[in-house]
C-alpha cells in the first residue's frame, strides 16, 4: 500500500486547458472519491494517476516516489473500469490470472492468488466460465478479481457501477467498500454520482471546471459546503436555495412580501471556521435542505405542486415566491396539488451564501 500526491498538477489538450492546478494528498489505505458533474476532469486525473495521460504541469507521487516518467506497468497501480475490458477469448480464471502470467510468476502462485481472490469475490463456481456467461455483477466481480491477485499499492476505479441496474449498483457499492475494509488498500474512485460518494468514501473531492471546490469527509461536505456548487452537489434531494437578504439579523426571502423573516443559522467559530460575515443589506442565498424543513401551522407559505410518497418518507414539490422548494418529511403528507401548507426551516440547519462569490458566510 501507498500513498498518493497530487502536488500541483495541470492538464492541457493542445490549447485547453483541462485541469487547473490539482493538489490532493490521499493517505495510506485511505478511500477517496472524485467526484463532480461530467467533464470536471476526475476521469482525466484518475488517468493521470494511472500513466495513461501525460501531466501537463505538476508532479504525480505515489509511494514517495515521483510517477511522471514512469510507465503504468511499472507504477504498481490496478485499475478496473467502466466496461470492464474482460478479454472475450478466456475463462473468468484466465482473466483473473492473465496479468500474473504476463509477469512470468510461478504457476503456484498463479493459482494460489487467483484462488484466494475468487474467495474473496464469490467467483468460485464460475472460473470455468466466459465473461459472455455472466451478468454486469459478476463481470464487475471479475475485474476486481483481475486487480486483486496483483496486490498493487493502489486500486483505482473509473465509474465502475454506472453500467448496472440500480439494485445492483447499491449491492455492489456495498461489495468493494467491504472489500476496501478487507484489504486496505488505498484507492481513488471516480464518479458522477453523489450518493456513491457518500456512502463508499473516507474523503470525497469535489470537483468542477477542472478545479477543487472542496475536500472533506462525507459528512463535512454535507454538513459545512464550502459554496453554493457543493451544497448543490452533496445530497439528495437537492439543497433548497432562496435568493433573498440579510435586514435586521434576519433573512428576508425575495418575492414574499409580507412573510415572517427567517431567523439566521447560528455559527460556531470553533468547529466551522468562515472567513466572510453576511453584513446588514447584503444579498445573499438561503441554503436548507430538504429534509430539513417541518410542515407547520404558521411560517412560509407554499403552493403544492408534486407530492411523490416512497414509503419511508414523502417528497414534496411546491412554488414558494418566485422559488421552488423541495421537502422530505417522514410523516404522510395528504396534501394535494394547489393546495397551500406552511413550512418552517431548522435554523441551526440552514446555510447563508454570498449571493456573487457563492461562498459560504456566517450569520
């Protein structure tokens, strides 16, 4: 196992620039997620990682070594992408032991490992079997397997669930977080979905335009954003944003005149450090998330427009002002379209945003 540096690092094709500046450290057995909407640059980092990109600017460091110059054969990294890249011709333990034979290792090594990762994977009654016999799990199985009996110093995963079926997706999610605990090995995984990223990752990147918005534990990106993009990003359903401004310390929504203001969340300066305070006048964005917020007798007034009920909670859409809001609530909602509730916000849950920068203030 390594460690892995990001110190800098820039990519170019021809005359655009695609990452801007990338640094990242990733500990030793550390699970970390590259996360962000498509064409942020995660998948072109994690190739840099891997050798199949060149670096434009910056260093590369795995294991303390510098990587640039060094090719992905020799950088003891293993990686397992989206589709799979299971040659058609072999068996599932010829798959797993190919890359073993490519590197001339004893026959009973060969076996041992490929044995001992198709115990690991549940694979052992279809190593006689060819990838066009299997399913998308258990070709997903099998790559890992291939990656496994190699014992690199760090895993690296390109979307490797985005082909499944959602059932499968949570099943496997749960399959390579367990065996991440298993081995410790230190790994970097790309994805595009937010819920992956939470619940797979010790640290999540948060990443668009080819820069880092943030780096965190999953819960400290959910908890404190660092601007609008991330609060955005991190959670589902969606954070509710309300333009509006700061009169009177407390916040006052547009398009609502004659509503209650909402009061300001409180800040802790010691636990959740914020350079900028909301000043009095200030233009600013209300952030609560949607399950977050209580249907009540009084507070802000809504307009239903889509009740979606899941079982375990209700989702609701409604028209606030000029906004649109989103609530879960875990009690049955009744309500039916045009009909108007009111909603009150958990102030010490809420977020305050500059309404320019998109970074996050204090009250």
């Amino acid at each position: 196992m390594a460690s892995v540096g990001i110190r800098g690092v820039r990519k170019s094709f021809g005359a655009t620039p695609i990452l801007h500046g990338i640094d990242l450290d990733i500990a030793d057995g550390e699970f970390c997620v590259l996360v962000g909407p498509s064409g942020c640059g995660k998948s072109t980092l994690l190739r840099m990682i891997a050798g199949l990109e060149n670096v434009t600017g910056g260093d590369i460091v795995i294991g303390g070594r510098v990587v640039n110059a060094v090719a992905p054969k020799d950088r003891d990294i293993a990686m397992v992408f989206q589709n799979y890249a299971l040659y058609p011709h072999m068996t599932v333990r010829e798959n797993m032991a190919f890359s073993l034979r490519l590197a001339k290792a004893p026959e009973a090594v060969i076996e041992a490992e490929t044995t001992r990762a198709s115990r690991i994977l549940g694979l052992e009654p279809l190593l006689g079997r060819y990838p066009r016999q299997l399913s998308g799990g258990q070709r997903q199985r099998v790559a890992m397997g291939r990656a496994i009996v190699r014992h690199p110093q760090v895993f690296l995963f390109d979307e490797p669930l985005s082909n499944l079926d959602a059932k499968l997706r949570v099943q496997m999610r749960g399959e390579i977080k367990d065996l991440h605990q298993r081995l410790r090995t230190t790994t970097v995984y790309v994805t595009h979905d937010q819920i992956e990223a939470m619940t797979m990752a010790d640290k999540i990147v948060v990443m668009q335009g080819g820069r880092v918005e943030q780096i965190g534990t999953p819960l400290e990106l959910y908890d404190r954003p660092a601007n609008l993009f991330v609060a955005g990003f991190i959670g589902s359903p969606a954070m509710n944003f309300l333009p509006g401004e700061v009169r009177d310390g407390a916040f006052h929504a547009e398009g609502l005149d004659g509503a209650a203001p909402i009061a300001l969340p409180p800040f802790d300066r010691e636990s959740d450090p914020v350079p900028d305070r909301a000043a009095e006048g200030q233009s600013v964005v209300y952030g609560i998330r949607p399950e977050h917020l209580r249907l009540a007798e009084t507070g802000l007034p809504v307009t239903v427009q889509l009740v979606e009920p899941t079982g375990a909670e209700t989702i609701m859409t409604a028209r606030m002002g000029d906004s649109t809001i989103v609530g879960a609530f875990r009690e049955r909602v009744s309500a039916r379209v045009g009909d108007t509730l009111h909603v009150r916000p958990e102030p010490a849950l809420a977020h305050l945003f500059n309404r320019v920068s998109g970074a996050r203030l204090t009250a």
